[in-house]
C-alpha cells in the first residue's frame, strides 16, 4: 500500500467574520481558513526567531531574521494574498516556518503562523472548491481551494 504523502495544515489570522463577510451570507459565520503545504515545501518550524522590521516595506513583508546563517524575508501569507491578518494575534504560540519556495520566488521564506500546526496525511475528505478562490485577492498565488469538514484550506502555488 502506498502511503499518502504529508501536508502541514494551521489556521490562517483571519477573523472568521471578515471571512463571513466576503462571502454576502452564503456561509456560516466562523468558517475557518487553513493553509497547506507539502511537507517537502518545508524546511523548518522554528518556535523563537527575533525579527526585524524592514522600514518602508510592503505590507506583506513583516520583516527580516536570520535563519541558519541566511537573512530571509518574513512575510504574512495573509497580507500577500490580500486577506488582511486580524490585528490581535490568534490564541497558542506563534512559530515560524521556513519554506524552500513559495510562489515564484526562489529560495528561502520565512512565515509567521498563529494557532496550531498539524503534519497529517492529505485529508481525503476534502473536495475542490473552484469557485470558493473568488474571495481571495490574489487568485494567482493560490493552486487551489478545498472545502472540508473544518473549512477551508487554501493550497499556495
């Protein structure tokens, strides 16, 4: 048997009723976003890593840290795909994670997440959501959309 590959999941910092809003009443409030990626996109989770703010930066670019030797930039997935993080930040740890590449930058990224991270199987009880991208700004970032039983997980190109 074939075991299925790997995928990190943890919760956007998105209110849930900014995501309520997007959708004119079609869902119920207080559905959630989450994000995955293969664990193969994943270099590292890193618990504490003091970053430093780049002044005039873009909006999405929370900073810069050095990781391993390397300065790499910090970015918020939320920003850069135009959801636009909740101010306060989501209950439990926030941790950081080191991607080999994201998008068509190469290299190494670092994101900041908050809330909970879970390494499972690819949830087989999701199903693609071709319409559900509309909501998100930046539809070119985002591979694809699929609704399951806690949500949504938004799968970044």
């Amino acid at each position: 048997m074939i075991a299925k590959p790997k995928v990190l999941i943890f919760p956007a910092r998105i209110s849930p009723n900014y995501f309520f809003s997007l959708f004119d009443g079609e869902n119920q409030p207080g559905q959630r976003v989450f994000f995955l990626f293969s664990v193969r996109q994943v270099e590292d989770i890193i618990a504490d890593l003091r970053v430093y703010p780049v002044p005039f930066s873009r909006s999405h670019i929370e900073g810069i840290s050095e990781w391993r030797g390397h300065v790499a930039p910090v970015i918020s997935l939320e920003e850069w795909l135009g959801l636009h993080p909740e101010e306060a930040e989501p209950p439990g740890p926030a941790r950081l994670i080191s991607l080999r590449t994201l998008g068509n930058m190469a290299g190494r990224i670092i994101i900041r997440t908050g809330g909970e991270i879970r390494m499972m199987p690819v949830p087989v009880s999701s199903v693609p959501d071709p319409s559900a991208v509309t909501w998100v700004p930046r539809k070119e970032c985002v591979r694809g959309v699929y609704e399951w039983a806690e949500g949504y997980l938004l799968v970044i190109a």
